[in-house]
C-alpha cells in the first residue's frame, strides 16, 4: 500500500490496530540504519545473542518547503515525531549498541535496570547532556531477554529514549558519549 498523507487529526472512535507481519521487523547481528520508512511505527524484534549495532536516522526538523504550505507535502524529510520501540528476545552475550547518526544528534531520558540475580532491586540511569549512545552488554548495563527500548525523534537534533532491562551484577549506566 501506498503512503497516506491526511492533514488534520485523524479520529477513530475504535481505535487503530497496527497487526499482521507488516508490522514487525526482524533485526539481526551486525550494523542495521534504522529509516522511518523501514522502522518506524513498527515493532523490531531483535532475537540474536551476539553484538548488533543500530543508527537511529539523522533528525530532521525542517519545514516543508514554501510551495507545499505547512502540513501540504507528503514527501517532506521532516522525520519529528517518529517512533522506534525494539524488543530483545534473547539476551545478549554481545553488545547491542543502539547510536545517533551523526555529532550533532544526542539522546535526553532515562533507564530503568532490574537486578535480576541478587536482589531484584531497580536502578534507574539519566542521560547526559552529550548521550549519544545506548550500549547492552547482557550484564551491568542491561540486555537481558525481554528488554525494551523506545525512541522518539522530539526535536532539532533530540532524540527521546526510555530504556527498560534486567541487569546482572552491580548496574551501571548503558548511556555514552560514542558517536563522533
């Protein structure tokens, strides 16, 4: 199916299903670049234990152009507002680095890690005002199975992420400076 552009709110007196296997996305090992064509709005099951890496898209906040008229123009690159929730299905024996696309793009939010093997105590995590990175290590850092992570594009150069894992050992922040 095409793209459908609407103008306005959309209102659904019974809501909307997102279902069917066009709603899930495999992610395997190695370097996957996220797109919000691809990606986002949909579920990304990422079910390997080793390392994965992958680039959110460059954050794009710029108007339609003056022809089309704000709101008007279905091809715009604008990409605020888009969303990326990953699930991880089996815990990682590798790092899961999720990252920006480039220097100028950071992350602001938080992580939640449960201590799953002495105390199932939770340690929340901020990000710094240069995150950039997000990295599982399937211990202190989180990565466990059943691990989920969201991502928002919510402003020039600002990615939201929230962060929800089980942790082994003393838990330490997943959230980095990495990306040059």
């Amino acid at each position: 199916m095409a793209k459908t552009t609407f103008q306005g709110p959309v209102k659904s007196i019974n809501g909307f299903q997102g279902v069917g296997t066009g709603n899930s996305v495999s992610i395997g090992a190695g370097a996957t670049s996220l797109t919000v064509d691809t990606h986002a709005g949909r579920m990304l099951y990422h079910n390997v234990a080793g390392a994965a890496t992958l680039t959110l898209p460059a954050i794009n906040s710029s108007s339609d152009s003056g022809v089309a008229g704000p709101g008007n123009d279905p091809n715009s690159a604008n990409n605020l507002g888009a969303s990326f929730e990953i699930f991880i299905g089996t815990t990682k024996t590798g790092d899961f680095v999720l990252q920006v696309a480039n220097a100028s793009d950071t992350m602001t939010g938080n992580a939640v890690i449960v201590d799953t093997d002495t105390n199932d105590n939770a340690e929340g995590f901020m990000t710094a005002a240069t995150s950039d990175t997000v990295t599982l290590n399937g211990s202190t850092t989180g990565g466990l199975a059943g691990t989920i992570i969201t991502c928002r594009a919510i402003g020039a150069n600002r990615w939201g992420v929230q962060v929800n894992s089980g942790g082994t050992g003393d838990a330490a922040t997943p959230f980095s400076a990495a990306v040059s």
